[in-house]
C-alpha cells in the first residue's frame, strides 16, 4: 500500500463499525472474523477519505451495489466485491431479489480480499475468502430500492420517448429522438439529441427522487461548441435542476445547478472524454451530498442545498451535441 494510504489510516475520525462479519473458508482458506470501518473505495485509496464526513459515499456505494471498503482497527484494508446476479445466499435469494425485498439482515455474499503491508515494505501479503455481510448499524434502518432500466429498445425510432418530455432550457430547437444504432451498449435503440439549443434536455415523467442516484451511457457523436453529455436529478420543471456533464470537446466533468433558466458551475474535474466512444456517467445524490463517478471513476464531490425536495431525473447536453444516450437508470433509496 502507498505510503499515502497509511498516513491516511493514521488520521483518528468517527468510526462506523459494520459490526460483525460471519465468514466461511473456501476449499484451502481460512475462517475470520472482521471488524471495523465501511469505506467508499474509491475516496478511500484515492485520498484517505473516512469518518463521519464521508459515511454517505459508503452508504451509497453499498446501495448501488458498487465496491466498498473496510478498515480495520489493525489498519488492514478490505476490498469487497458484490456476487454475480446468479450467486445466491442461503435462503436461495439472488443478489437483485435481495435488493428488491430490502433484506437487511443479510444484506449479500462477498468475496473479500486483504492487502497487509509488511513495515513499510513494497511486498504485500494477500488473502482471499468468502464472507457474509449482515445487517449492521451503517444500513439499519434504511431500504433499498429497485433500480429502474430504460434502454429504449422497445421505443419507436424516429419519434421522441413516450413517457418523457423532451425539450430544452433557454432558446433554440432541440431535437430528441429514438434511433437505431449499431453501437448501442444494449442494441438496437439510442436515445439521440441532434437539435441545438442553449441547453436540450429530456425528463424522464412520472419520477420524483429525492434521495438515490442517475446514471446513463452515452456517446459524444458531434458538435463544433460542444459535445457534451449528462444527466439530471432533483428537477422541477426544464429550467430548475441539478445538472453533471462530461464534454469531449474540453476533456472535463463538471457539476452545476441551473436555476430559473441560469446554469452556474460549481466544480469540474479534468478527466479524458474521448468523442465516438460510449462512457458512463452517475451522480449519487443523499441530502446535501453529491458523488460524480465518470467511466467508474471519482470525479467530483460537492455539497449543495439548492433544491432540497424530491424531483425528475433525466439527460442533458448543450448547444451543437450530437449525443447518444443508452442504459438510462435511477433508483431511490
């Protein structure tokens, strides 16, 4: 581990104890029993981040089904990985039937693995084994929602998505349609902008998130202003929303609110966004708290209380974007 890392292990911070983990040796392996501090990963190993300020990333994390962490008060780190769709515990409940049902009292079956550094030295230790997680005060009291998946695949091509309001922010045309696309991440159907306007965005109706996360896949195409793609949550109507978006033209990822038709930046973090290639873009949003991963990478954390109340979630790009959109998902917790 970088040496980093162990001066971030180091830092004294409020600890949330994930309580006791129950764990059961592969063919060859061993039987533990861990304690200590759940962790964002990503945070974690990219700055050290933990303790109290940071507990809604680990939260999420969990939630989402993304990797977590565990410190241990022996300063041991714990990378966990969720189980595939087909695993299943021991009342036969897969991992997406556990999330349905809000299962807390065994939350999912993980592979676990252990990085021990040896006194400052470049070698590491390692050691594998599979463990149960159970319900702990961290996700006590807590549910977790049912991911909705749009792909558009079952949309007509040529019109715009029925169930969502296409439209824009300021002046101009924009133009969003379903169109067949060999490319798709999940094929046939993308959802493209190919219009220009100040700033076009698509609502998704019917949806009122307040705490949860939004996530989409898309493909700047085009674009001499811009070429730009993102997503929205916490919107009350086309001209008030939250907004997260990656532009290939400017390799950047950037957070804004817009307000009565006035976007604002608030922070952007420079990371390649690679024009004609399909990338990933999510904001994990609880309370004041926003987490933007870019291509399965930390980009941008910002605090906000702007718009505080539950609203639509949905897609955006700017000006002249020729963008493609696919694998549209949101979720509440």
């Amino acid at each position: 581990m970088n040496p980093k890392v162990m001066r971030a292990l180091g830092v004294v911070s409020v600890l949330l104890f994930l309580g006791v983990l129950i764990a059961f040796a592969q063919p060859k392996g061993e039987t533990v029993k861990v304690k200590g501090e759940v962790v964002d990963l990503w945070c974690f190993l990219e700055g050290g981040d933990r303790g109290a300020d940071h507990k809604q990333c680990a939260i999420s994390c969990a939630k989402a089904g993304n990797p977590i962490g565990l410190v241990t008060e022996k300063d041991e780190v714990y990378a966990m990985m969720g189980i595939k769709d087909h695993d299943r515990d021991g009342r036969g409940n897969t991992r997406q039937e556990r999330r349905r049902a809000g299962d807390l009292h065994l939350i999912r079956q993980m592979t676990v693995s252990s990085s021990r550094s040896n006194s400052g030295s470049e070698n590491t230790t390692m050691k594998t084994f599979t463990v149960i997680i159970l319900a702990t005060s961290l996700l006590a009291g807590t549910s977790l929602a049912e991911t909705i998946n749009i792909n558009f695949d079952d949309a007509t091509p040529g019109a715009a998505p029925t169930g969502w309001t296409a439209t824009k922010t300021g002046k101009g045309e924009a133009k969003w349609t379903i169109e067949k696309d060999d490319s798709a991440p999940s094929k046939p159907n993308v959802l493209k902008q190919s219009g220009e306007a100040t700033y076009p965005v698509c609502l998704k109706n019917d949806t009122s998130v307040k705490d949860g996360f939004v996530e989409v896949k898309f493909k700047p195409v085009a674009g001499k202003e811009d070429q730009a793609g993102g997503v929205v949550w916490r919107a009350k109507d086309s001209d008030n929303y939250y907004i997260a978006r990656a532009n290939a033209l400017e390799d950047n990822v950037t957070i804004y609110h817009t307000v009565k038709g006035k976007r604002t930046e608030k922070k952007r973090t420079s990371m390649k966004v690679a024009s004609g290639d399909w990338h990933t873009l999510r904001v994990d949003f609880s309370g004041n708290h926003f987490a933007v991963t870019f291509d399965g990478k930390k980009a941008i954390e910002w605090n906000d209380e702007t718009f505080t109340d539950a609203g639509m979630v949905g897609v955006w790009t700017k000006a002249d974007s020729v963008t493609l959109f696919d694998d549209f998902r949101y979720g509440e917790k």
